[in-house]
C-alpha cells in the first residue's frame, strides 16, 4: 500500500512534542495515535486504517539532492519493513534523519527501523496470507 503523507506541519509538531520517541543511530522515529484514523479508514478503498508517515531531515544533512537521497533511503528502509512485518495501523510516524545516514544503504536502515518499530510496540506478529505456508523453524532441543 503507498504510505500516506503527513502534510500538515502542526501534525509534524504535535507528533513531535507529544509522541512516543525511539532514536537509532541514523533515525528517530516518533509514533502518535492519529485522531483522524477513523475518517481515513472510511474514505480508504480498502476500509482499512492507514498510517501517515512523515520524513524529516535537516538542512545540515547537505543540500537538495542529498536530503532526497536521504528521503528515498528512508522510504526503501520502511518499505522493507512494511514487506517483511506488521506495523500497526492508524498512527501518525514520523521519521528523522540524523547526522551520518548519507553514507547509509537501505537494508541497513531497514535493520534500524524494525528494530526502533519493535521497540516502540508498533511490530504485529505476521500472519500467513491465503495459500501461504508458514514458516516453521525446527526445534532445536529435539534429536532425530
């Protein structure tokens, strides 16, 4: 599903001032639960919550075309995260670079995030689509 902008900045500020905060070593990451879930939840094709996502990243980081690359690192990371787990639906996430994530690659981003989303209690135990087998891993205390 493509991630919904924040695009208001009082949405950036309440999130920021009153929101539950994890920092990494590349990002921050502020979660907040969204009031307007349940009107987006209607107007959404799908009828499901959404999360709106917001990237911030400072000037400092370098000019236009670096924090662009910045932002598209962040949206690969999250995507990933969005593949591989279940992040909970119906928050505001804003997401904040920090100094040295320009020389970062996507994966490694996308460590940081689910490990940050795990933190944060925002990580549902993944469900097995139709027609998928799910995992099992071995027991290792078992002999053959």
């Amino acid at each position: 599903m493509k991630p919904y902008a924040i695009k208001e900045n009082h949405l950036y500020k309440k999130t920021f001032q009153r929101g539950k905060r994890w920092s990494g070593k590349f990002v921050s990451v502020y979660v907040l639960k969204d009031l307007a879930a349940k009107k987006l939840k209607r107007a959404n094709p799908q009828k499901q919550y959404i999360n709106r996502i917001g990237l911030s990243v400072p000037k400092r980081e370098g000019g236009a075309v670096e924090r662009n690359r910045v932002k598209r690192i962040i949206r690969a990371g999250l995507q990933g995260v969005e593949r591989r787990c279940n992040l909970r639906r119906g928050y505001l996430i804003v997401i904040a670079a920090r100094p040295g994530i320009e020389r970062q690659k996507s994966p490694a981003i996308e460590s940081e995030l689910r490990y940050i989303f795990k933190k944060l209690e925002m990580l549902e135990p993944r469900t097995p689509k139709e027609g998928e087998v799910p995992s099992q891993k071995p027991d290792r205390g078992a002999e053959p």
